[in-house]
C-alpha cells in the first residue's frame, strides 16, 4: 500500500512530460497558460497594427480560396468573423461596471453598445454614425458608418474585384453580437466611398443591419422610454 502513491506520481510526471513533449505545444514552467489570466487583466492592451495586418491579410488569402465570386468572398468573411462577435459581447459586458452590467433589451440600447463600447474595444474609437432607415417601408433597417475602417487600410483590391469590402469581417463581428443578444440580424458591409481624388472619405463604409421581422415585434410591444 506504501508504494502506491509514489506509482500514481510518477504516472503524473510521465503525462506531464508527455503533454509538454508535444510538437507545436508549449506550456510555462509555472502551468498557467493565457487562460488562467484575469479578463480584465489585458483590458488596455492594443494589438500592432503590423501584427493585425499580417493575419487579417492570411484570412482573406486563405477566404478567397475556392470562392465563386466577390458575395462569396464577402460571405466566408463574415461567418469567420461571426463567432468572435458572440464571444465579444460576454467579455465586454463582463467588464462593464456593476450597474450597467445588463444585456440590452432594445434595439436602440443594442446598437449604442455596437457603436461605443464595441467599435472602442475594436479600433480605439467609436462609430461615426448612427442612422435609421428614413424609408417608412423598412423600418428594419439602421445603418452604422465608419469614414475609414482600420481592416480596409492594408488590403490592395484588384481592379476587377473593386466591390469587395473586406470589412464584411467587421459586419460578420456586429451579426454575431446582435445574435448573441437575442436581436437576429444581418449585417452586411457597403463601400460609399467613390475613390475619387480630394475625396474626404474615399473608404467610407456603411454597415447595413437589417433585423428580423420578430424583433421589431417584439420592440412593438415594448414600452416607450
């Protein structure tokens, strides 16, 4: 019976030793990994633009394999960045102060956390604008813009692909907020911008969200404030 215990700690040490022998896999001395730390812990930490332009750069390269057409392409974009939006709005809400801790329940309330706290966390600023859709035949419809959005700076489009909108990645990040909000939308990214010269705006991009018919329902039945 003695020398059980000792059995079961060199099993420990051959698994561990085994799980840091793996290639690709490297664990700190200390056992903690990037998942251990504190959320808030890395809450003003920027990422390098340079960093960010390399991988956004490889997403594209690797979306635009085997695609059909520009929507093609802007759809592969918006489904990768669909579950980081899901994931944001838990952290974010998470590092909110303790009052305003609450998930939103309107639709005005929603697109006010996109276009402050989110677009913060994201690119260090809020969104330029905020619309509603002045056409009485879709009420559905609110539209964010964005003068010069950071995923665009460093993606050179070919001639024959100038409709392509790489922010569609940004569009996927707002979907998946708003579904994991419980506010069903989609989200789709439109250049405005004519490229001309003198332009003030040339890469002006609108984020077109149209809810589903459920909720603007049920934003009906809610009571005005």
């Amino acid at each position: 019976m003695a020398s059980q215990p000792a059995k079961q700690t060199l099993a420990g040490n051959a698994s561990q030793s085994q799980r840091t022998s793996q290639p690709g896999l490297r664990y700190p001395s200390n056992g903690k990994t990037i998942y251990h730390r504190p959320l808030n812990r890395s809450r003003t930490q920027e990422l390098s633009q340079a960093s960010f332009a390399y991988l956004f750069g490889e997403m594209v390269s690797y979306a635009q394999k085997r695609v059909t057409g520009i929507q093609d392409l802007e759809k592969r974009l918006n489904v990768q960045g669909h579950p980081i939006g899901l994931k944001l709005l838990d952290l974010l809400l998470y590092r909110e102060p303790p009052r305003t801790q609450t998930r939103p329940l309107n639709i005005i309330a929603l697109l006010q956390f996109i276009t402050t706290i989110l677009w913060r966390h994201l690119f260090s600023r809020p969104a330029d604008a905020l619309e509603k859709s002045s056409n009485p035949d879709t009420p559905d419809e609110y539209m964010i813009s964005d003068n010069d959005p950071l995923v665009n700076q460093y993606i050179s489009v070919p001639k024959e692909m100038n409709q392509l909108n790489c922010a569609a990645f940004v569009a996927g990040i707002v979907e998946g907020v708003c579904d994991g909000a419980g506010f069903p939308a989609r989200v789709t990214a439109h250049s405005v911008g004519k490229g001309e010269e003198g332009e003030l705006w040339p890469g002006k991009t609108v984020f077109l969200l149209k809810f589903q018919q459920e909720v603007v329902e049920r934003e009906a039945f809610l009571p005005k404030s």
